[in-house]
C-alpha cells in the first residue's frame, strides 16, 4: 500500500504540475484546468488520509476547497500568478514529503503556515467575490481611491502599516485591510493605490508600508485598537492630520505612534 501510494501520488503531482504549467502560458485557468486541479487534490487528500500522512492530507484539503471555490463561484478578480505560486510551493511540500516516505522516514513537516497562506487567499477571494455579497452588503470596488462612506466633519488620519518579514502576500493582506476599513471609514486613499492588480504592490509594501488615508468619525484611540489587530502586523505608524494637510505619499513625516503590535496587544490584553 505504501508503495502504491509514493507510486500514485507521484504521477498525480506531474500531472498537476503540467496544469499549472499549462494555465501560467494562458494566464488564466480554464474550467477544465480547475476540475483537474481539484480531482488531483481530492485524491491525494483521500490516500493520504488512509495512510495517515495527515499533514499531507490536510494541505491537499485546502487546495482542494480553493479550487472548488473557483469552480463553484467563479470570481472574476484572480491574481492567477499567485494561485500558481501558491500550488507550486504545495506540490514541492508534498514532493519533500514523498522523499522522507521513500527513504522510510516520517512525512512530519507541518503544513500549518502553508494552509493559512491558502485559506488566506481563499478568503480575500470571498471577501470580493461578488457571488459572497449577500444579505443586502454593499459591494467594494477596489481602487486607489473609495469615497463610499462620505463623512462630513470627520476627523482625518493618516496610518502606514508595516507587515512581518516573510509573511509574504504583503498585498493581499492590504487589500484585506482596506476591505474592513471601508466598513467605518470614508474618503479612503492609499499607496501603492493597484494593489490588486500591479505584482509589484507587494515588494513597494514591504520597503515603503501600506500607506492610508482615511477620514472617520472614530477617534484616534478607536483606530489605533482597529490597525493594532491586523495580522502579521509588524509596526504601525498613525496620526491626525490637519484638515487641509494633502494625502501624500511620502515618508518625512514624524508619526505620532510607533508600535509593535504584538507588544502592544499583549499590553492591552
């Protein structure tokens, strides 16, 4: 059974790899592309299972629900690149664990960071996915500028988010940010304002911050709690601007606070 499972598994992760191969060339993935993405996982996810490589199953079952997701739904605002990416790092995971199987020791790397890089990505996907708006929400389009919740007399920040090193998906995450700002926030800007289509987005948020502007009727104290529970938060920089002071992004100004979000939140907890 062992055998057959190395021998199985091996010839589903080549087939897999000329899918993603093949989509990469068409910068898109086709139904059937998707359907055979997700049959792959769900056989690995099952055999894996039997032959109790759990963590092996566990990654294949959160590949398997992004795919089903893409099958189901058919979100119009994929970044493909980084779906690829993401299956790729799956399929070498799998690859090294099939190696220690082979040579007869454990496959017991843990998958966990990787699983909550896909399950992260699958959830920015529903957040956009206009098939999730339900319920009478209110549909976010994203762009460098939202003025949806126009808010008169409202106090005017300035915040700069600084995520953890290696964290990766720097511009999802800001994308994700942005997303729960809108919901108590208005005359929101921020820079790099195409984060969900320019590739670049990412390496500028690591070097410069994700850098918003935004007015609301919270206090300084209110925001601060909010931008202090982003995750994978490294530093945040935020301050009151002056009502005429213009949204630029440049970064000579002296915040008001510097933190650390996990000191901070374990401060406050």
């Amino acid at each position: 059974m062992l055998d057959m499972f190395v021998f199985e598994t091996t010839q589903l992760l080549a087939q897999l790899e000329q899918v993603i191969i093949e989509s990469e060339k068409s910068s898109c993935f086709e139904r059937d592309a998707i359907n055979e993405v997700f049959r792959i996982m769900h056989t690995i996810k099952g055999s894996s299972a039997m032959m109790h490589f759990n963590h092996i199953s566990s990654l294949a079952h959160s590949i398997e629900d992004l795919f089903h997701f893409l099958r189901e739904e058919k979100p119009l605002n994929v970044d493909y690149l980084k779906l690829s990416d993401i299956v790729f790092e799956s399929v070498d995971f799998i690859k090294g664990e099939i190696h220690k199987i082979e040579k007869g020791n454990n496959p017991d790397k843990d998958a966990s960071l990787l699983i909550e890089k896909i399950n992260y990505f699958l959830s920015i996907l529903k957040e956009t996915s206009p098939g999730e708006k339900t319920n009478g929400t209110k549909e976010i389009v994203i762009s460098g500028e939202l003025n949806q919740n126009n808010i008169v007399g409202g106090r005017s920040f300035k915040a700069v988010i600084y995520f953890e090193e290696d964290c990766e998906m720097e511009d999802i995450r800001a994308l994700a940010l942005i997303n729960d700002l809108v919901k108590i926030a208005g005359d929101v800007q921020y820079y790099p304002a195409d984060i969900a289509d320019d590739r670049n987005s990412a390496e500028i948020i690591r070097k410069e911050g994700f850098q918003i502007w935004f007015k609301t009727d919270r206090s300084f104290e209110e925001m601060h709690d909010f931008f202090s529970k982003t995750i994978f938060l490294k530093d945040l920089e935020l301050r009151e601007l002056e009502n005429d002071e213009p949204a630029e992004s440049e970064n000579n100004e002296k915040p008001i606070d510097i933190v650390s979000e996990k000191k901070n939140h374990d401060k406050k907890s």
